[in-house]
C-alpha cells in the first residue's frame, strides 16, 4: 500500500503544481521582453511534461489496482 500511497501523493503534488504554475502564468501573461517571453515558454513545457506524467501515473495507478483486484479474486483467501 505505501507504493500506492505515495503515487497518490505524488500526483496530488503534481497537479497542485500544474495548478500554481497555470496561474503564474496567467498572472504574467502581459509581461514584455525577450526574458519573460523565454521564461514563459520554458515553465508552459515543463507544466506539459508534468501534465502527461501525472497521466501516466494515474494511469499506472489504475492498473496495478485492477491486476491487484483481479489476482485478489482468481485466488481469494481462504
């Protein structure tokens, strides 16, 4: 269970980050210069590199819990 404790966490992290950074972002869109513009490109990459990873662990999550299910019914204890 800690595994799955931990992935839960993790994307709760994630997301929250996700969250914080999408309102960075809106709240600078009207900065100027070569800088902020780099800046910006930058962190709008990271978030969606972060978006698919937390995909891809909600989606890991959610199969290991049906393997877990399916194992736990094939052979239910006796």
């Amino acid at each position: 269970m800690t595994a799955a404790l931990n992935t839960d966490r993790l994307v709760s992290d994630l997301k929250r980050i996700v969250e914080h950074s999408e309102e960075l972002l809106h709240a600078t869109k009207d900065a100027v210069g070569d800088k902020a513009s780099e800046v910006r490109e930058r962190l709008t990459d990271a978030l969606d590199a972060a978006k698919r990873t937390c995909h891809r662990l909600e989606e890991k999550a959610l199969d290991s819990a049906k393997a877990a299910d399916k194992t736990i019914r094939d052979h239910p204890y006796q």
